[in-house]
C-alpha cells in the first residue's frame, strides 16, 4: 500500500495513546531486531529517520512563516487567518506523516531486496571461499593484498634458507634448531676456554705467552681450518694461521681447533733434528715426555 492509498482522514489519525510500559516494550524490541539487521539496511534506516527529522523541521518552519505573514495583516481574532493557518497546518501534518509512510516503506524495500540478492554463482569458485574470507576477516581489497603480499614474500625468504641449509621446507624449523642449539653449546665452550686461557697466561706471565708463540709457530702451513657445513660441525669461525702469524697474535678462543698430537709429533721430529728443545704447558720432566 503506497502514500498515495491513504486519504487524509487516515495520514492525521492520531495514534492511540501508549502507556511507559508499552514504549519500553517496543523500543526493547527495536534493539533486538537491529542486532539481527544487515548492517547496509541498518546504516540506510538511519539515514532514512535523519531525512524524515530533516524533512519535519522544514514543513514545521513553513507553518511559522505562514503564520507571522498573516500575523501582520490579521487581527488573532480574525476568522480568515484562523481559516487559513487550520488549512496550513492540516496540510503539514499530512505532509509529514505522508514522508514517514514513505521513508518506512522504503526501508522495508530495500532489506527485502538485499535479503533476496544473491551472489553470483561461478564455477572456478567455490561457495566456501567466500564464508572462509569472511572468518579470516579478508573482505576489503586492500586486506586481501596485503595478505597476499606478505605470503608471497614469506615463501620467497622460506625458499632461500632451504637452499642455504640444503633441507625441505618441512625439516627447516629442526634443522635451524639444531644449528642454533649446537652454535650455542660451542660459543659457551670457546667462552669457557678463553677466560681460562686468559687467567692462565695472566698469572704466569712472560712464560705463558711465549709458550703461545711457539705453538704459533708450529702449526704450518697456513690452513683454513672449516668451511661450509664444517662451521657447526667444528663450533669455531674459519681463521688462517698465517694471519695471526704475521700479526704476531693469536685468536686464544681457537687454540682448541690445534691437535695437541700434531704439535707434539712435530717437536718430537725438530728435537730429532738436533733443534732447541722447548717444552710447551706444564714443567716437567722431558724423559717423562718422551
């Protein structure tokens, strides 16, 4: 039934009066409708009761000018301007409840129509994805895109440590583990080392260091002693012995990478020779030694 339908009578039948309860009822069940309301037909109900408010103050202004122009040429008493304002103001009555008759049905229209339109059925898209979008709260572009930007990007980098570690994607969490777990166990060793490397050369003095420099000299030729892999396996950084020989220093915190045997065999091999004899670590007797 549209505005046109209603006759005057009906537009300026006053409602029946409402008690407190029944206005606290009906306004209860309001609230509970609107949870359940799309969320496009509430913004639009909302909109639509600020044009009817709009449209009401509007008609309600056109009342007062009307009545100020006859105020300046009639008496209040006058039966002409009594006559004319009751037409006035009857006529802006049924405009304002014609508006709101309007405006309702309007709004019921427009929930029927969006509770009716379906989405597009498509066959290289299933009926799920959208739901799934819906729950990962994917439903502007722009989420969308970015979502996707940094999954991409993700991958990528996935894919370049799976190369660099030479394992599945799958194992890469065990394997990285296990190199951080192991890098650990060899710092706090080579830690411990040093500071006891330290304290030792601190407290005998001149003795301690030369007995540094001559396990420098040993160890020839000039060797890498890890690569690759052989960094974890070994827990020490790559040095060059030659490097610390020309500097005249040696990095204390590697000195656990030297075989002692090595050293030895060759001491033993230069006191063979008929060389200098001198004895590395502890004093002790040289028979015992040898």
């Amino acid at each position: 039934m549209c505005a046109d339908d209603f006759t005057e009578e009906m537009l300026l039948q006053s409602p029946e009066k409402s008690t407190v309860a029944d206005v606290v009822m009906e306004t209860a069940e309001n609230m509970q409708q609107e949870d359940h309301i799309d969320p496009k037909v509430r913004l639009f109900d909302q909109k639509n009761k600020e044009f009817v408010r709009t449209t009401n103050k509007h008609i309600s202004a056109i009342v007062v000018e009307c009545e100020k122009a006859l105020g300046m040429s009639f008496r209040t008493t006058d039966p002409i301007r009594n006559s004319v304002m009751e037409s006035v103001e009857r006529q802006a009555k049924v405009a304002k409840a014609a508006t709101k008759i309007l405006s309702e049905q309007l709004v019921e229209e427009c929930e029927e129509c969006i509770q009716n339109l379906e989405v597009e059925k498509r066959d290289d898209i299933e009926e799920g994805v959208i739901e799934i979008l819906k729950v990962a709260g994917l439903t502007q572009t722009d989420q969308l895109e970015t979502c996707l930007d940094g999954r991409m990007s993700d991958r990528e980098s996935l894919q370049v440590l799976t190369d660099m570690i030479g394992c599945p994607s799958s194992d890469l969490v065990d394997r990285v583990r296990q190199l951080v777990e192991r890098a650990n166990e060899k710092s706090n060793e080579n830690e411990k080392l040093t500071k006891r490397i330290k304290q030792q050369v601190a407290s005998r003095g001149w003795g301690s260091r030369r007995q540094v420099r001559t396990l420098q000299e040993l160890v020839s030729p000039p060797q890498t002693l890890m690569q690759n892999d052989k960094v974890f396996q070994s827990g020490c950084h790559p040095i060059t012995v030659k490097s610390a020989t020309i500097t005249g220093h040696i990095d204390l915190a590697c000195l656990e990478s030297i075989d002692a045997h090595v050293l030895l065999a060759k001491r033993k091999l230069q006191l063979d020779k008929g060389c200098e004899r001198t004895y590395v670590g502890h004093r002790c007797d040289p028979s015992s030694v040898w």
